[in-house]
C-alpha cells in the first residue's frame, strides 16, 4: 500500500506532537529518554540546520531533523546530526533521502551522523561506526570519599579559579576525542552556567596545584521511565599529561559524593564505549552499570552525488 506523504517544515506549534512521536521511539527503544521539549525547540530553531515533519492523512507520522546540533548526540566539527522518529517505516525511506540531500548541502560537514538503540536497525546506506553507552550508577550505597594528598578537588562556586581557565583545561581534556570534538568556547561555558540551573555541579582537580581535569553535571529529570531525578555527568575529561594517574576517579566519585548529598539515589552518564582513554572501566569501578546501548551509524556525504 502507497502512503502518501507531505514534508513540511517543523514549527513550534508541531512540538506536542513530535514529543509523543519521541516517547514513543523511546519504548521502542530507539532512545534512552525522551529528549526535552526545551531539546526539541533548540533543535528546531538551529539556524545550521533543517527540520521537517511528515503528514499523513492530516497527522504527524514523522519527524527528521538535520543540523549542526541533534536530540541526543554531542555537536562534531565533522559531521551533521540526524534525528529521524516515524510511527511508519513506510517513511523511512524518504526521511532519509531528505535528510542526505539536506546534509549534502550544509558548509564543512563530512559525513551524516545519528545515534540509535543498539537494537534498532540502522538508516539505509549508513555504516555502524561507534557505540556509545548509557551507565547508571546506585547512590544508596554507601561510597568511600576520595581523599589524596597530592590532589585537590575545587568547586566553582569559589570562583578561585577563572573561566578561561576552565575552558581550557576542557578543551584541552578533549582535543583528541573521537568524532570532530567542538571545542568549548567562553560563551558556550557562560551560557551552560546561566541555563543549568541552581543545582549544578563544576569540579576541577588539581594536582599539586596543577590544573589536571573537570567534571561537570547537574540534577536531570530525564523522561527515561523512571520517575525520580538523577545526578547527569555531562563532562568528564582529564588533560592529557595527568591521565593514568586516577584524576577521573577522583573527580566521579567527589561527584557522586555530592549528588549524593542533594538526597539523590541515582546518577547516569553517556560514555564512549571505543574510548582510549578506557573510560567505562573507570567509570565501574565507580560502581556504574551499563543499562543502555546506542549504535553510531554514519555515511559520507558525497556518497549521494
């Protein structure tokens, strides 16, 4: 059977909508939470980028959203984000092409990239390149607090240490990380510390009063099943000339002794699973367990010409 379908483009007044055409991906597992609305509307409104929603017989049966920034992947100098959600596999096919012809047009990208449940097929001509997993770890254990004599561990809410140099050691934690990393800039680190809220978490450890690594978080009420808040790492990145001397260690578990003291009973994190870096290995020792698996599917741009 033939479905006819109208690609037009996403407006704000279409977010309902595609937010219950992604609650229900994440049943199906194509998501380990149903990205925000706030998420959405970013995505949306990206001016590097394109967003369109698929009609059929009047309703939305489809959402595909091509751009500099996606639902649940981290922002690449390398490649565009694609989020596709459908509730008919009929439209795969056509999302797709969309999405590769509109990719195929925006500056500097090499390649299309989205991110998919492990058990959820991907996209038609894409390749899996990566995995990149979802760990939570249980705060009602009792934990041990870190506690070293070379490193210390300071809080940004004693501004002791300045933005720029956050920004750096940052940077500088993340220079060779998989993927096209998108280097952090002051704005982008002044916009994250206006918008994370009061409940934000910024460590950074030093060792023998060098700057050595950051982790940064914030309490998240990810629609992800569960009906409790969580303590979400965002960032966790040691500078290459103090790895392999348990920086990271440091830095997760004083996170987690923090969360912990906000009364919650869980914390979660994205990890690259191909890291060099052997993060998920630092992360277990933590006391975090994998509960969710996304596939890294990508094709090269000039592969549609």
């Amino acid at each position: 059977m033939t479905v006819t379908m109208m690609l037009e483009p996403a407006l704000a007044e279409d977010l309902s909508e595609i937010h219950a055409l992604l609650s229900a991906a994440r049943e199906r597992g194509q998501f380990d939470t149903t990205p925000s609305m706030e998420r959405l509307a970013a995505v949306l409104g990206q001016q590097a980028g394109d967003a369109r929603v698929a009609r059929v017989a009047g309703r939305i049966a489809g959402f595909v959203a091509v751009g500099a920034m996606g639902l649940v992947a981290p922002p690449s100098t390398q490649a565009a984000l694609l989020d596709i959600v459908t509730d008919d596999e009929q439209l795969q096919a056509p999302l797709v092409d969309w999405a590769i012809a509109t990719a195929e047009r925006l500056p500097s990208f090499r390649s299309l990239r989205t991110l998919r449940g492990r058990g959820v097929a991907g996209p038609a001509h894409f390749s899996k390149v990566r995995e990149i997993w979802r760990m939570d770890c249980d705060l009602t254990m009792p934990r041990p607090t870190p506690s070293r004599g070379d490193v210390d561990v300071v809080d940004y809410s004693t501004r002791t240490i300045t933005d720029d140099a956050w920004v750096q050691v940052i940077n500088e934690s993340f220079a060779e990380h998989w993927g096209g990393y998108l280097p952090w800039t002051l704005e982008r680190w002044r916009e994250r510390l206006a918008s994370r809220g009061p409940v934000g978490l910024e460590l950074m450890a030093r060792q023998h009063s060098e700057p050595a690594g950051v982790i940064l978080g914030h309490v998240s009420e990810r629609d992800d099943g569960r009906s409790s808040p969580a303590g979400f790492i965002e960032v966790v990145g040691t500078r290459p000339s103090h790895r392999r001397r348990g920086i990271a260690e440091v830095l997760v578990r004083s996170a987690l002794d923090r969360f912990s003291q906000q009364g919650l009973h869980r914390a979660l994190l994205m990890v690259d699973a191909g890291s060099s870096t052997r993060a998920a290995e630092v992360y277990t020792r933590c006391g975090f367990e994998r509960t969710f698996r996304y596939a890294v599917w990508e094709v090269p741009l000039q592969r549609a010409r």
